[in-house]
C-alpha cells in the first residue's frame, strides 16, 4: 500500500527497518561479497540518473588509493521534490547507516553530507544524529569494533545553485570553487574530491541500502518490476486534492497514482522535474519504472486549466537562470527554446523558427557537457509532442 508520509503518517517501509541490522550485517561480509550484494540487489540510483549502485562501488572499491570518500547527494534542487528533506528529517540515522556501509564497501575513511542551502535549518539535526552516532561508536575508530575500519561524518553547505547537485559541480564547489561541471571522464569513482576516489550517492540511495542489508536483496526485489526493484519515494506536488510524499513500488501507472493522490483530472503529469519529461492524459497508462518513465521521484500534476506553455516557461526561465554558461549549446540552447515558448503564447512563432530551436533542442540533448543542458530540452520536446493541438489551436485564435 502507499503511504502518504507527511499527511497521514503511516508506517512506511523505513519505519520497519530496525535500527543498525544493516550495518552489522554489511560488517560480518566481506567487502567485495558486500559490494556484490548491493549489485544483486538490483538497487539503482535514487537521484535521477539510476546508475546502479553496486557498479559505483564496485568501480571505487577496485581503485588503490589512501584517501576514499563517501558523499551523500543532499543537494535535492530538482523543482518538485522534496523527498531526501523528509528521509533526513524523519530517518537521517538509517542514511549515515547507509553512507558508513558505503565507506566500508568501498575502502573510505570519510563521509561528507552536502546539504542544499534551503536546508540549513537541518543541519544542528544532523550534527546531533551523527556526534550521537560518534558516542555510541557507530563512527569513528574502529566503527562497531571493526579493527582498522575508521568512518566519520561531517556536513558540507551548498550555496543554492541547482548546478551543484550534478555530482562533479558539487565536487567543485565542495574544493571551494565554482560549481561547475567537470569533464568526464575520470568519474568521480576516479577521481573525485581532492583527485581521490569519491561515491557520490543520493541520500533516498543511502537509506535504501541500509534497508537491503538489514532485510535482504530477496525482499528489496520483490517490489517493484524486473529491471527496477524495489520501492521508491515520489514527492507529489501541483493539481491533486493529497500532494505529499508517497512510497510506491516501481512500476506503477500514471493513472493508478493520480488516483491515489486525487489528480484523476489532469490533463498531464510532469515527471522527473523540469528536466523530466511531461506526459499527456493519453499516455497516463505508462509506467513509473527504468524501463518506461525513468524519474528521481518528482511528480507534478498538471490540472486541466493549466495553459501548458505556462508550464513550459516556467521551466525555461529556470534552466536560463541555472544553466553555468560553461558550455554553448546550454548557454544559448535554453533562452532560445525561452523564446520559441513566448513567441507560440503570443500566437507569433514562425513554423521556421520553431523547426530551428527543435533541432537545437536535439543538439543540446547530445552535446551538452553535463545534464542540465542534456535534459533542460525535455519538457519543451515532450509538451510540444504531447500538445501539439493545443498549442496550434492557440496560436490560430491568439
Ligand atoms: C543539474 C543536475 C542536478 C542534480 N541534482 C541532484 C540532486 O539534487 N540530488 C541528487 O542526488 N542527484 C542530483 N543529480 C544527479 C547527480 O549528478 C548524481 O547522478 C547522483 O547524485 C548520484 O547518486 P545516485 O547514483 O545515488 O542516484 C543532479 C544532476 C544534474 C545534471
Ligand atoms: S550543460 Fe549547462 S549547466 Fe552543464 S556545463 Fe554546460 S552550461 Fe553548465
């Protein structure tokens, strides 16, 4: 069953994870059978890219270096969600659990949680949770007595660019420079903070992996589809009667979730954010799942009298606003498909135009440096696809 965590306050399946048996479960496995488990377990990144995670540690741990690092993606900038806010909120202990069990995967001695600038309040509660963790010697030297296993904790602060949640401009920014996106290759599992080898995970990944190990990878794949196990956290916002946060199995319908959250009458769902795609009632059969509609959890429901190039405006005026400028096609690709969405709201935009910033947008999906420019062309391709009579129905009365 779903359960809306912030509106009813069901149990949830964190709220079943008993404390601690994750961690003492990955410390009696070797770590290269640790690393192996997390691989079986089907587990994906919760951020938005779904990398799966057991690859990630598996790459870090091969590398030789005397210096590892574990951070925990906590910048959670991707307008519409605010899920890794309640998973720090209401359970931060199982997410260090989840980061020590990394930095025992991978051979770190350091964990460092970069937490958004909106998020500053949290951070004397994560303090507390972790100095608490310190004195029961859950980090620290010799973590839960294993000899030679070192791990401790400390809070970084972002500075508010949403850029700073792609893991290489978190990285910069964490060295004390811009947050701009590094080139790639060397990945992070490379060379990352300071050169060192450095896991950047979300924090809903983090907590997850707590809960594989204390209940085992059968359990976590029985959620969820073939190619996407497990359960996931959505943060529900816009036209619907319960936004919230929402734990649902992978797999689930457009459709099937709008009625668990009181949006049956929209007329599209924006899925993934802004750099998500948005999806027309007619494909609200689809699926939430790797396989289908990929997301990092953000659902924003559209109702039926919304003006859909509103919406992509707003998205626009926010990727030209966030974009770092570093590299071309993003730095000029966003304000142009801006201007293409102003000039079809006024009913002016020249079909020759219009052709032009679409096969820019294609451009930008394939040549931009990192994912901001690669999917900032997302919503705009998908509404004109999906709202095509709408638009032109528009622009011939406008
Ligand atoms: C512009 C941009 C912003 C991002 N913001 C976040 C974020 O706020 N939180 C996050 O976990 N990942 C974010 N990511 C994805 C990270 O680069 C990275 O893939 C992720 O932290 C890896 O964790 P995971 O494998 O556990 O998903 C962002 C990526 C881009 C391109
Ligand atoms: S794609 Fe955009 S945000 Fe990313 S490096 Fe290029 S200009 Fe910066």
């Amino acid at each position: 069953m779903p359960v809306i965590i912030e509106t009813q306050g069901n149990a949830l399946t964190y709220e079943t994870i008993e404390p601690e048996a994750g961690l003492k479960a990955a410390l009696a496995t070797s770590r290269a059978d640790l690393v192996d488990t997390i691989r079986d377990s089907g587990l994906m990144g919760r951020g938005g890219a779904g990398f799966p995670t057991g690859m990630k540690w598996g790459f870090c741990a091969a590398e030789k270096a005397d210096q590892k690092y574990v951070i925990c993606n906590a910048d959670e900038g991707e307008p519409g969600t605010f899920k890794d806010r309640v998973i720090l909120t209401r359970f931060a202990d199982l997410v260090l659990e989840g980061m020590t069990i990394g930095g025992y995967a991978v051979g770190a001695s350091l964990g460092i949680i970069y937490l958004r600038a909106e998020y500053t309040y949290l951070r004397p509660h994560l303090n507390d949770v972790i100095q608490k963790r310190r004195a029961a010697g859950l980090l620290g030297h010799d973590v839960c007595g294993v000899e030679g296993f070192d791990f401790d904790v400390i809070v970084a602060m972002g500075a508010g660019a949403y850029v700073c949640g792609e893991e290489t401009a978190l990285i910069e920014s964490l060295e004390g420079f811009r947050g701009e996106p590094r080139n790639r290759p060397p990945f992070p599992v490379v060379a990352g903070l300071l050169n060192n080898p450095t896991v950047v995970n979300n924090v809903e990944t983090l907590a997850s992996v707590a809960a594989i190990m204390a209940k085992g990878t059968e359990w976590f794949k029985s959620f969820g589809t073939d190619k996407s196990s497990g359960y996931k956290l959505f943060s529900v916002s816009g036209d619907c009667d319960k936004p919230g946060v929402y734990e649902f199995p992978w797999g689930i319908t457009v459709a099937e979730l709008l009625k668990e959250v009181g949006g049956e009458g929209a007329k599209a769902v924006q899925i993934g954010g802004a750099s998500g795609v948005c999806v027309p009632a007619r494909d609200f059969e689809r699926r939430l799942a790797f396989e289908d509609i990929p997301t990092g959890g953000s659902v924003m429901v559209i109702g039926p009298d919304r003006d859909i190039l509103d919406v992509a405006e707003n998205f626009l005026e926010f990727f030209v606003e966030e974009s770092c400028g570093q590299c071309t096609p993003c730095r000029l690709g966003n304000p142009q498909m801006l201007e293409a969405v102003k000039l079809l709201k006024a009913g002016a935009c020249p079909p020759e135009f219009l052709e032009n910033v679409k096969e820019l947008a294609g451009t930008m999906q394939v040549a931009s440096k990192c994912g901001l420019g690669q999917t900032s062309p997302s919503a705009f391709l998908s509404i004109l696809e999906g709202f095509g009579d709408e638009i032109h129905n528009r622009a011939a009365g406008a």
